[in-house]
C-alpha cells in the first residue's frame, strides 16, 4: 500500500518536470529564432542548449514513429550520404572531407523540431521571434540609408550585420509571413493587426526595392507573390491583384535607382567574363556551373565524395587566370553542390525532400503550413543561385520554417484523428445503450 501511494505523486512529479523541459525547449528554440538575422554563434549556442533541454522529455518510440514520415527521414538520409560519402573521397585530405559533412548536419533538426512542435504547440512564438528580430534589423536598415553617418561598423549601406545576401532572404522570408498573417488576422477580424502586418510586410519590400538587396531575393519575390495570390484570392481577385504587382513593380522600377542598377549591372558583368574572363560576380557564377558540369560528368552515379569540391576547382584552376582560377567550396547551386560530392544519389534524395517538404504545406492554409510553404518555396528558388541549403543562415531558415510548419501540421492530424476516435466511440456506446434498452 505504501508503494502505491508514492507512484502516483512520482509520476505526477516526472509529469510536471516534462512539461518544463518541454518549456525550456520552447525557449531555446525562440532564443535561437531571435539571433539568427544577428549572430552565428548565438544560433550554434543555443541549437545546443535546445538538444540538452530536450533529452529529458524525449520518446524514443515517439521518435521512431516520426522517422518513417518521408518529410522525417529524407534530410536524415542526406546527412547519412554526407557522412558515407567520405569513404569515396579518397584523394581529399579529411579536414575537407570533414568540412563537407558540417553544412548538411543541421537538417537532422528537421524531424526534431517536427516531433517538439507536434507535442508543445508554440510554433507561433519562434516565427514572431524571428518577423520582431528582423524587423529590429529592417528599422536600422532605414535609418543607415536615411543618414549614412550612421552606417558604422559595416561596408555595406543599409545592412547593419551580415550581408545583404543574408538580409534579403530573411526580409523575404518576413515580408510574405507577414502578408500570410494579415490574411490569417483579417479572418479572425483583427482590422489593426491586419493592416499591422500589411504595412510590415510592405516596409520589407520596400527595403528590398530601395535600400539593399540580392538579385536572388528579386528573382524570389515574384514567384512567392503569385504563390500568395492563388492560395489567398479567387481567380477575380487574382486578376485584380496581379495587375496591381505589376504596376507596383513598374513604379518600383522607375524611382528606384538601386533597384535599375542591381538588374542591369547582371549585362554588364556578363560581357565582361565574355570578353575577357573578368571575375564578376555573373561571370564568376557562369563559371564555377560549367565547372561542376564537368565534375559531376566525370562521376555521375555517386560523385567524387564529401569534400571534394574545393580540391577540385584548385586542381583544375592550376596555371590559369582571371575567372577561371578561383577556387571555391561552394559552387552557387545547390544542386550541383550536391551533384558534385554525391552525384546523381545525392540529386535524387535533394530533390525527393525538397518535393515531399512542399507538398506538406500546398493543402490546409493555415498561417504556419503558409510559412512553411514560403520557407521551402524560397530555398528552392534561391537554390538556383546560391547553395543556401547548406549556408548557415538561409539552411537555418529552411529548418525552422519546416520543422515548425510541419510539426503544427502533425498536431492538427493528431488532433483531428484524436475527434474523429472520439466520435466512433460516442457512436459505439449510443448503439450499445440503444442495444442494451430493446
């Protein structure tokens, strides 16, 4: 009897401590959230704190039962190709073939966060982390590019820390999870937190078009815009909202300068690696794609192994100027980043998440599936330029976006299942009462 009044109070004790763990994990995590437009070092310090806080709750047959969904395993499964894929790279030294695996490893946060979010629910506090953090970077942004005096410590006008590459895809990023919320608030009825929302993600834009940005974020923002508008308006309204993007854009072009600049200078650039093998950043591009074309046509099953790009390019950059002798690890596409290491394996799993991970979000329109959607819709474009999957900033993007959508996705289906047993049992017992009374 002693024995069987101590369990219960223990469990409860156990019960109520995983609750807090659950809690301190939610911090990390909006922690995290909050310094990543700011700090690597912030994010990596507080990626480990959230792996500690959350060993305590932690369920491995919960875990296990994650890992069979394909959004769950296929990041996993990328990882596991980065790390066997140094048993190929036999001519790459091992701090390179090292080196090669360190960009893929925050994807196994993916199911993490999935499985943390489906349990705690508070999804929505790391994304306003994350829209309040780059809002605080937007509002500096301004005030450089309203008084330059005040641009210090940095060499870039209007990107107070970072770079504007970084900056552009988490304005992006913000400007439609800002626009998404607006809709999600105005069906709530929330008129001031709409139009909140609407200002905030029109001041991105705005920011985008006439202070700092990347051509990558130019090439994002209108595909993101047409996803917007055919998930959120009727075809009337599409008509109606299209044509006001376009005159938006039209007058973005003609009073934005910068704007006229950054889309022309990609001509000029152009000619100049033509003519005469100038290293420009176009240029430079072009070239590091012809390359890789070559490496992955020399080992199109499984590539020439984790690391290798950088020893590559140095290989074949010997006794060469110009363009043609830089070396890089990272060939701006993260396609044949990937092509190159991992060949056509590698290709096919990247492209297997990337599919699975955007079909998660494309049904419910919620306001976390909608910044999912946007999270994985931007890598995807921007990918075409630019390895952002494996970049810290832009791959720590991706994995909020997506652990966080696709764990509240999961919580709905949980709940959904959970109503639906619920019913079916109401529905058994009425029939076996009514039973019962004949």
């Amino acid at each position: 009897m002693r024995e069987t009044n101590i369990k219960p109070g223990w469990r409860h004790s156990i019960s109520r401590d995983t609750a807090r763990w659950m809690r301190a994990s939610d911090v990390a995590i909006i922690l995290l959230a909050l310094s990543l437009p700011w700090s690597t070092s912030l994010v990596s310090i507080f990626a480990v704190i959230w792996l500690f806080t959350l060993l305590p709750s932690v369920v491995w047959a919960d875990f296990r039962e994650t890992l069979v969904r394909p959004a769950c395993f296929l990041p996993i499964l990328l990882v596991v190709l980065a790390i066997v894929g140094t048993m190929w790279a036999t001519d790459i030294p091992w701090l390179e073939r090292f080196r090669g695996i360190n960009p893929a490893t925050k994807l196994i946060a993916i199911p993490i966060l999935m499985r943390h979010f489906e349990k705690s629910g508070r999804a929505l506090w790391v994304a306003i982390a994350f829209l309040v953090s780059c809002t605080t970077v937007m509002l500096l942004s301004w005030v450089m590019f309203v008084d330059p005096r005040l641009a210090f410590g940095t060499d870039s006008l209007g990107v107070p820390v970072k770079n504007y590459i970084v900056q552009g895809q988490e304005f992006t990023l913000c400007a439609f999870g800002a626009l998404g919320g607006a809709v999600y608030a105005r069906s709530l009825g929330r008129t001031t937190l709409t139009m909140v929302l609407v200002t905030l993600g029109a001041a991105f834009i705005a920011n985008l078009v006439f202070v700092a940005s990347s051509r990558t974020a130019f090439v994002c923002i209108p595909v993101l815009f047409v996803l917007f508008a055919v998930r959120y308006f009727s075809c009337r309204h599409l008509v109606i909202l299209l044509l006001g993007a376009i005159l938006a854009g039209l007058l973005a072009w003609f009073t934005s300068p910068y704007l006229r600049l950054r889309t022309q200078v990609v001509v000029s650039e152009y000619q100049a690696y033509r003519d005469s093998n100038a290293a420009t950043s176009a240029g430079m591009r072009l070239e590091f794609w012809r390359k890789s074309l070559n490496f992955f046509a020399e080992a199109p099953l499984v590539g020439h192994g984790t690391g290798s790009t950088r020893t590559l390019f140095e290989r074949d950059a010997a006794g060469k100027t110009g363009v043609s002798a830089e070396v890089i690890r990272n060939p701006h596409n993260q396609t044949l980043n990937v092509a190159v290491q991992w060949g056509s394996v590698g290709i096919i799993i990247l492209f297997a998440m990337w599919v699975v991970h955007w079909r998660l979000f494309v049904g419910p329109k919620t306001l976390m599936t909608w910044i999912g959607l946007v999270g994985v819709s931007e890598n995807i474009v921007s990918s075409l330029f630019n390895s952002h999957l494996f970049d810290f900033a832009e791959g720590w993007m991706y994995v909020l976006t997506v652990g966080i959508g696709g764990g509240m996705m999961l919580r709905a289906g949980a709940r959904r299942a959970g109503g639906q047993v619920a019913n079916e049992a109401s529905i058994a017992r009425t029939v076996a009462a009514q039973r019962a009374t004949c």
